[in-house]
C-alpha cells in the first residue's frame, strides 16, 4: 500500500491550488470504490431490494439528475463555484449515509434519486471552479491529473472493499457506505481551505463575448452529445467485453479482471500524456476523430477473438483493451478542450452544466446498445459499434470548426 500511494503522489499536479483539488477527487474516489465495488450485494443482501428494483432505481437516478446541472452550474455562476461544491459534497455526504436508514424500494429511490441529483449538480460547479484555479495554460492538463487520481481513488477504494466482500456481513457492507460518506465530508473539509476562485480569468476564453445562454447554443450542445456518445466506451469495457469474453470466446474468465487492471494501468500512466495538444478547440475535435479510430480498432480486435483459442484470444484481447483505453484517454481530453474552449467564461458553470447534460443524456443507452449489439449481434455488432464510433469521432472536427477559440493565446478565430 506505501508503494502504491507513493505512486500516486508521483502523478500529482505542481504545488499550489491544482494539487489540492487533485486530492479532493482521491479522496472522493476513494469512497466511490468503496461504495460501488459492493454497492450491488450491499442493496440485495442488505437492503433487501431485487436486482430489477435496484436498476430501476439506479435508471431513474440516472435520468433524472442530469436536469439539475444548469442550473446548479447557474447558481455557481452567481454565488460561487467552490461554495456549491461544498453544499453537494455535504449533500452527498447525508445522502450517502441515508442508505443505512433504508428498508423498502421506495426509501431507497428516494435516496438514490437525491444521492443523482446531488452529483449531477456537483459536476459543472468542481469543472467550473478547476477553469477559476488554473491558468488558461495548465486547465486540460490539469483536468488530465484529475482524471488519474480518479483512477487511482477508484482502484484505491476497490482494493479496500475486497475485506469487506470476503467478510459479507451487514456491518462490513455499512462500513463501505460508511467510508463514501466519509470521503464526501473530507472533500467538504478540503475545500474550506481551498482558495475561493471566484476572481474572472483574464486570458483564453475571456476573451469571448457573452452569449444568449448555454441551452441555445445549438453548437455547443451538438458536441457535448457527441461527447457523450464517444463515452459509451466506457460501458465497452464494464459491461460489453465481460459478456462477449464470458459468451463467446475461449479466453479465461480470470482474464476478465486482468483486462481492466490492464485499462486502469494505462489511464493513470498515459492520460496527462494524451492530453496535450487538446488545449486549443481544433485540437481537442481532433483528438475526438483520433478517439474514434481506435476505438474502431478496438471493436475489430474484440471481433476477431471469437474463433482464437484461449492464449490467442487473451492476446488479441489485450491489443483492443490498449486501443480502447487510448480512444478513452482521448475522447475525455477532447471533452475537456471543448467543453472549457466554447463556455462562456462569464457563464461556465451554465455552460459546463449544459455540457454534463447534453453529455448525460446521450450516454444514457449505452448500457443497452452495448448489450444488445455485443451479445446478439456478435461479430458484426462489433463492427457496427466501431464503425459508429468512428461516425461519431468524424463529425467532432465540422461541428467545431466554426469560431474556433484558443484557450492558450486567447485568440478568437471566427
């Protein structure tokens, strides 16, 4: 454990306010490990609900939340990004601890439901408040630190909760609610120490004039969704290749576990590495296209393991799992060079919570569509899942073209 937290301090942003906001998203992480890692057995077992009660429970938490982000992200805009911060992370915090209290479906969809749209409202204002502390110059790579100690957090929590799984008791599965919760209330302390950011950045995208409002900025939106379609990738690898290696292939189940090791190793080394050159808008569409292309190449290798026997299949499915992790590595840097580029900088938390939600929304069927194209359509569902996000990845550069912004000059290119 001292080698692998060693590690993680290694990747952490120079001194000053981006190294703590790096150790607010460890420690938030830390506690989604915990939690999600048993979240499924600590709501059968525990809680007493059914797995189609807790889905459409979490279903309805995650349709529901993403409406709150403009206006949280307005609110930020007036009163103060790290203040709205700090109230959903205390919101999360009792949220998170409410779940002891549950017995029945309905208690429990209240509960996931505010826990929803505590961070759906949580998302634009910690974006916003990143875009107040770091310098035009450092904001992507930044936001690339932040995403590595995501992973580690994640990895961090989940290695924490294998006792409380191997315990399976009521207590250690408390425990795990418990230390989310706890994590929440950490992040509230760390912010109170952390500067106020409310002060206007005075380069990059200030120099653009204000707009209408984020939800009729038609451009910003079209590519926020294709952002959150490039991010389906993401339930690729937690959902669509433990099907397709469990159903149709000859590779080891084990192999399974070691593909996603394989994912988190490569996101924590190589994100801040894929981040550059996303700092400009052209640069970051431009990652979106590259995104798409290896996340073809991903599906296609995943295709090909459906004959290979067992060594060859482990191999074939490790080259996918390295170009599915670059076309993730890459599809978030484009997301944040869009996202902070086209904002209204007098209106970000708006236009980051316009983000999350054309984001959000878009992805909402990813979990369905991987399914479906993974376990019925077999091969060919690979490819049309591939040749989709290669679509997707392509209409990044035409719909980002128009008024392209720089966020390290400051220059406006209509």
């Amino acid at each position: 454990m001292p080698s692998i937290l060693s590690g993680a301090a290694a990747v952490l942003p120079p001194r000053g306010p981006l190294r703590p906001y790096a150790v607010t998203t460890l420690a938030d992480w830390i506690g989604n490990g915990l939690f999600h890692t048993g979240a499924a057995l600590f709501f059968t077992r525990v809680v007493g609900l059914t797995a189609a009660e807790t889905g459409i429970g979490l279903t309805v938490s995650a349709l529901l939340g993403p409406w709150v982000s403009v206006p949280a992200g307005r609110l930020g805009d007036r009163y103060g990004h790290r203040r709205i911060w700090l109230l959903t992370s205390l919101a999360q915090a009792a949220a998170f601890a409410c779940y002891l209290l549950v017995d029945s479906f309905v208690a429990f969809l209240a509960v996931v439901c505010a826990i929803g749209l505590a961070q759906s409202a949580s998302r634009p204002v910690r974006s916003a408040y990143l875009a107040r502390i770091a310098d035009p110059d450092t904001l992507i790579k930044a936001s690339a630190y932040s995403r590595v100690m995501l992973n580690i957090g994640f990895s961090l929590g989940s290695l924490g909760a294998g006792a409380a799984l191997v315990a399976d008791s009521r207590a250690a599965y408390a425990a795990l609610v418990l230390g989310n919760s706890l994590s929440y209330a950490l992040v509230a302390v760390l912010l109170l120490r952390m500067p106020d950011g409310t002060a206007p950045q005075t380069t990059g995208p200030a120099a653009v004039p204000a707009r209408t409002g984020a939800l009729r900025d038609r451009r910003y939106l079209v590519l926020a969704v294709l952002s959150g379609l490039l991010h389906i990738q993401a339930d690729v690898i937690n959902l669509g290749l433990p099907l397709w290696i469990s159903e149709h292939t000859q590779a080891p189940r084990w192999s399974i576990a070691a593909l996603m090791l394989l994912n988190t190793a490569l996101a924590i080394l190589l994100q801040v590495r894929a981040a550059r050159g996303s700092e400009t808008v052209e640069g970051a569409a431009l990652a979106g296209r590259r995104s798409g292309w290896a996340l073809l190449g991903a599906c296609a290798a995943f295709a090909c393991t459906a004959a290979l026997p067992p060594v060859a299949a482990v191999v074939v499915l490790a080259v996918g799992v390295t170009l599915l992790t670059a076309g993730e590595l890459l599809s978030s840097a484009s997301g944040w060079g869009l996202s902070y580029g086209l904002a209204d900088p007098a209106r970000q938390g708006e236009y980051l919570g316009a983000w999350s939600l054309g984001s959000d929304l878009a992805r909402a069927g990813g979990p369905l569509l991987v399914a479906l194209l993974v376990t019925d359509g077999g091969v060919a569902g690979w490819l049309l899942l591939g040749t989709a996000f290669l679509g997707v990845g392509a209409v990044n550069v035409p719909a980002a073209r128009p008024g392209r912004i720089a966020l390290k000059s400051g220059a406006v290119h209509d």
